[in-house]
C-alpha cells in the first residue's frame, strides 16, 4: 500500500515568521493537529499542536522558527505504509510530510491516518471471516 494513496492531500503549510497565535488560527480552521514550516518549495520545519502548547505554557511570545521542529523526517509518495510507521516508530514521531521525487512537499501522513487504514483492514477480514461459506 503506497503512502500516496493514503496521505492527506492538502498539507497546511506556514511560515516561520509567523506568530503562534497565527499559526493555532490556521491550525485550527483546518482541523489539523500539524503544520508544515515552508519556505517556498523547500521544508523548514514542522510545528505541532504539542510545540505550541509547550510554548504558551512557558510564557513565551516566539515565532514559529523559534519553536517548530527542525531537521524534519519526510517520506516519499512512492513509499509502502509499512516504511512510514517503521519511521514513526524508530523516530519516534507522529507525522510525516509527504515530498514527491523532487522533494516537494505533495502530503501528510499522521499515525492517526494510518490507523484508520489499519482498523478499516481489520473490519473487512473480519466481516469475510464471519460470513458463511457458499462452499457449503
């Protein structure tokens, strides 16, 4: 199962001029728990809901570069789903950006994504497993 097929196609993207109050903004009118810090084409950063809250509770008033992850883990569009949570797992994290062969950022895929696509799985061997056998 390819990433591609499964990431979210529209990553919220910011800046890392902006405020945290901007970026929450944006965070919150797109229901994401992430956003990924660009500079034009090129990834920056990633910024969590996690990140912002720890910096609010240390009384800060810094900008998105001060406070967002650097050094970003990304995954390429073309990737199996097992490579993406080997990665979380190894890195210990809970989103990947989605970059195309020219590093691009095309995605995201969150744990969360992925254990919807697991669960789904799951339901549908179980619903053959339950399901009479027209064999008999």
């Amino acid at each position: 199962m390819l990433i591609k097929h499964f990431m979210s196609k529209s990553p919220v993207t910011v800046k890392a001029d902006m405020t945290l109050q901007e970026v929450s903004e944006i965070m919150r009118k797109n229901d994401v728990g992430a956003a990924v810090v660009a500079d034009g084409d090129e990834i920056k950063g990633i910024i969590t809901d996690r990140d912002i809250t720890l910096a609010i509770a240390d009384g800060c008033d810094k900008k998105v570069g001060e406070v967002m992850s650097k050094n970003v883990m990304v995954i390429p569009e073309f990737a199996e789903l097992y490579e993406a949570t080997k990665l979380m797992s190894e890195k210990n994290i809970r989103r990947l950006p989605v970059v195309n062969e020219n590093k691009k950022l095309v995605g995201m895929i969150s744990i969360d994504d992925i254990m919807m696509i697991l669960i789904t799985e799951l339901s549908n061997i179980a619903e053959v497993i339950v399901r009479p056998s027209k064999l008999l």
